[in-house]
C-alpha cells in the first residue's frame, strides 16, 4: 500500500507551503517581538503551533496507538529525539533577527544555510540519511546560492 505522501506532485506542493509558511513565520513572530519580547514571540509560536501537530499525530497514530513505543525507545538513537529543540533555536534566531535585518536577507542566509548543511548531512548520510556525493554540479549550485545572498545582503 502506498502512502500519500510518496507522490513527488504532493510532495512538491506541500514542500512549497513550508516555504511559503516559513517565509511568513519570521516576519509575524518578528513583528509581535517588538511589541512583547523576542522570548515571549519564540514561545508563543511553538505553543499554537503544538495544536495543529497535537491533530495531526493524534489522526496519523490513532491517537498514538499504531506507534511501537517500546521499540521507537530502544531502536531510535538519543539525538533522532531531539529535533525540536534545533526548531526552537531556528524561531528564536528568526524572531529576534528578522527585524533587524530584513525578511529576504533573513531567510536568504537561512535557506542557503540549510543547503549548505543538508549538503554535508548527504555526503555523509548522517543521521541514517540517504548519501549523495556533493558533486560539481551540486557544489555550483551551492556557489550560486552563495553568490545570490551575498548580491540580495549587499544591494
């Protein structure tokens, strides 16, 4: 049986929402940091966001009954359980630049940061990734993403 989620067109969509959700996440918390505190801003943001997780888990799992507790403990390493903190770091960062710097400079140093990282993570497979060589072609897309922030931070 296949899922959903493994046609590449659903995929891409959704794929695009994130970015579009990501895109306007920074500004808006950003926006209530400056009337509150960039703290309260993070925070408030994890606490709503809970909600919409809290649903979808609950109708993914059955309400957590389809998930194998004892074996996800013991087979999964320590770090795979810690994933949400980076997220927490990631919407504080966000919430306290963006303001400061701008959304395009902002999440431009973000995303290329992010390819620049998930390049490594697949040269290596790290994290029980699937591993692809950093070629050429892949190291020149990243030159150009580099190239295209440095012009988008400078002008």
């Amino acid at each position: 049986m296949t899922n959903a989620l493994d046609n590449v067109g659903l995929g891409v969509v959704l794929l695009i929402i994130g970015g579009m959700c990501t895109g306007v996440q920074g500004p808006m918390n950003g926006r209530l940091a400056i009337s509150t505190s960039g703290s309260f801003s993070a925070f408030l943001s994890f606490a709503l966001g809970f909600w919409p997780l809290l649903i979808y888990f609950l109708a993914d799992t059955k309400g957590g009954k389809t998930v194998d507790w004892p074996t996800a403990a013991k087979n999964t390493p320590g770090y795979a359980w810690l994933g949400g903190v980076f997220g927490g770091i990631f919407v504080l960062i966000l919430t306290l630049v963006i303001h400061r710097r701008g959304a395009a400079i902002t999440n431009g140093i973000i995303v290329v940061t992010q390819l620049i990282i998930s390049v490594i993570i697949d040269q290596y497979g790290a994290f029980d990734t699937m591993q692809r060589d950093c070629t050429g072609l892949r190291g020149g897309g990243l030159a150009c993403m580099i190239v295209g922030i440095a012009l988008v931070t400078l002008f």
